[in-house]
C-alpha cells in the first residue's frame, strides 16, 4: 500500500530547524510520503531570520 501524500508549501531553512526541513521531519514519523513546494530561501539560525528570499510566483 502506499503511504499518503502530504504537501508542503514553505520556506527552505538553512537552520533546518523550521519550514520545509520541520515538515520533512514530521512527515517522516508519520510514515507519509512527503512532496516538498519551496516558497522561499531563508538565511536564519535559531536566534533571527536574517533574510527572506523568496522564490517568483511564475517558477512555483
């Protein structure tokens, strides 16, 4: 059997503590099959979002 899909539109933390990196992990728990959508690329620790890149609506 498969496993169920998830979707995930967020931002790709280079931390790897939030967005796409957080949701990865969860899916994985779950046992779900996991389809990533990056929104936008973070610079950012545990402390601060340093900067937001985000990614133009025409490549989503």
């Amino acid at each position: 059997m498969k496993p169920p899909v998830i979707w995930s539109i967020a931002g790709l933390d280079s931390g790897g503590g939030a967005g796409l990196s957080a949701d990865q992990r969860a899916a994985d728990a779950f046992e779900l099959h996991f389809c990533p959508v990056s929104a936008a690329l973070t610079a950012q620790n545990s402390a601060a979002v340093e900067a937001v890149f985000p990614v133009p609506p025409e490549q989503l």
